[in-house]
C-alpha cells in the first residue's frame, strides 16, 4: 500500500459517485477496501492517521470553524476526516491554501465532521476478517499494535505536504473573514436561516435612555459591531456579548467604554471612528432582532 492507492480509492468513489450521499460514499469505499489484503487494509488505516496527523494545523482548524464545523478537540479530528473523505486535490489545496474549501461543493445533508470515516478501516478489516477466519475475535486495533509503515512510504507523504506558515491558537472568531475572505463571504448571513447555520454570531442589546433593553442577533465581525454602534448612536448604552452572554464590548453613550479584546478594538474603532466623527455613514446589514431569531426558532424546530 502506498499513498497513491490510498487517494486513488477515495477518488475513484468521489468522481465516479458524485451524485451519492456521503454515507454510501463511505459504504463503497469499505467495499473497495475489503478486496485488498488485511496488510493492506492496515497500512490503508495507518496511511489515513499520517494525513490526519499532518492537518493537525491551527489554520486548518481555525478554517474548520469558519465553515461552521464544530470545532472542538474532538471533532476537529471529525473534521480532519472529512477533508480526507473530499479525495487528495481537496485536501492537498487545504494544506496550501485552507481558504480554498470556499469552492468545495457539498452534497445535501453532508457533515463537516465525518467522524465514521476515520474507521473505515476497521469496518472493511472486520468484514475481510470474518471471510478469512469467522471465529477470529482480532480486531484492527489488535492487529496496528506492532505495525508501521515503511519508511519510504511516510518519506513520500511527507515529501508532498504543501508547507505554509501556521497560526497560532489564540485565533478568535472575528478575526476568522480576515483571515478566510472566500469562505466566510460564501457563509454570509443574509436570513436568520443561514445566521443560525453559521453559528458565527453575537447579541447585540441597545438600551435607550428611560427605555429597555432591545436585543439583537447579527454575524461577529469587527466590522459589523462597529456599524452597529453607528447605527445606534442615540442609544444610551449597548452591549454585545457572545452566545455565552460572556462580554465582547459595551459603550457609555456615543463611545466605547469597555473591550477586553485590545486586537478587536483596534479594529473596532478604525471603522467607527470615521462615523462617530460624521465622515462615514453606518453602514446596513443583516441583524434581526431576538424576538424574529426566536419565533424563527419555534417555527421551524431550528437545533444550533
């Protein structure tokens, strides 16, 4: 087994069952799997694990949340899975140029976290071992205890890696339309269907002197918060917080008064400035109220 039969496998079921939902996809790549031999299957699962391994990248898993991926320890490994489940030019362009996943269509009812595919192997290994030896009770995870692969395999994987620079993994969700402008203009909010999808949002509540407290929900961008402010400058006093209702910001009348995160104010301000000083106007965007984000919730049944 080497890394060219490796992607020629999942190549061959991407292009010739294109039209196919993910789960078949991954059914008949089992199928191919189960006509190699069990040492095959286990450099096949040993070859997965070194690409998984080489996408473990802060920019890889900052791109993974600006798709709308979860995108905690676990299931950025889910999510590593599925950039392999796309066959190698995906993944290879990711590794270059993870920005590049704006153009990667998705089939319907496709998950970014693909969790099943990382035990592929397992599935076909069990099945080819029950034709081989019904009363066997090995298992995959049995049979890699002592296995490597060769090394002149891994020196060719490793060989065809794109390198670029990686990020840190103190990145933010606002910084993330700065740092992938195509794929975060494809996930722009434009109904609360496509907001909630995004999952990349903020409240955003406005108090007007004697008044209460009207609430917002709109896309976590520097930029946005800004023209929110602009947009409400007679307002007494706003605050926008995360979904943890943990603070990103508020103003005390026409300025800000507290911004923990000195990189987003930064950035904050150099939109707001303008506008505060009247040389620019806020500028509109998508930002329905709590109130339309909750019956749109109750209406549809909405989970995320």
């Amino acid at each position: 087994m080497n890394k060219d039969l490796f992607w020629e496998i999942i190549d061959t079921v991407n292009q010739t069952y294109s039209d196919k939902d993910q789960e078949l996809r991954w059914c008949l790549v089992v199928e191919k799997l189960v006509k190699l031999s069990l040492e095959d299957i286990l450099d096949w699962h040993l070859i997965l694990m070194e690409y998984s391994g080489a996408a473990y990248r802060g920019y890889l898993w900052a791109a993974s949340a600006a798709l709308g991926a979860h995108y905690t320890d676990d299931s950025f490994t889910d999510f590593r899975s599925w950039l392999i489940s796309r066959g190698k030019a995906v993944y290879m362009n990711a590794m270059g140029d993870p920005d590049s996943l704006a153009k990667v269509p998705m089939s319907k009812g496709e998950t970014l976290n693909f969790e099943r595919f990382g035990y592929v192997a397992y599935e076909a290994y069990d099945a080819k071992l029950l034709r081989i030896d019904p009363n066997s009770q090995k298992t995959l995870f049995d049979a890699l205890e002592d296995r490597t692969l060769d090394s002149q395999v891994l020196e060719n994987i490793r060989a065809e890696l794109p390198q670029r620079q990686d990020i840190g993994p103190d990145w933010t969700e606002w910084i993330l339309p700065e740092l992938f402008p195509a794929i975060c203009k494809t996930r722009e909010a434009t109904d609360i269907e496509g907001l909630l999808k995004m999952g990349n949002y903020v409240y955003g509540y406005v108090r007007r002197k004697g008044g209460r407290y009207t609430q917002y929900v709109f896309q976590y961008t520097p930029e946005n918060i800004a023209h929110f402010i602009g947009a409400h400058m007679d307002a007494f006093k706003i605050v926008v917080t995360d979904t943890m209702d943990r603070l990103i910001l508020n103003t005390a009348g026409r300025f800000i008064d507290r911004c923990p995160d000195q990189g987003l104010l930064e950035r904050v301000k150099k939109v707001l400035i303008p506008i505060q000083m009247g040389k620019a106007e806020a500028q509109p965007f998508f930002c329905p109220t709590r109130d339309e984000v909750d019956a749109y919730r109750a209406r549809k049944g909405f989970i995320g």
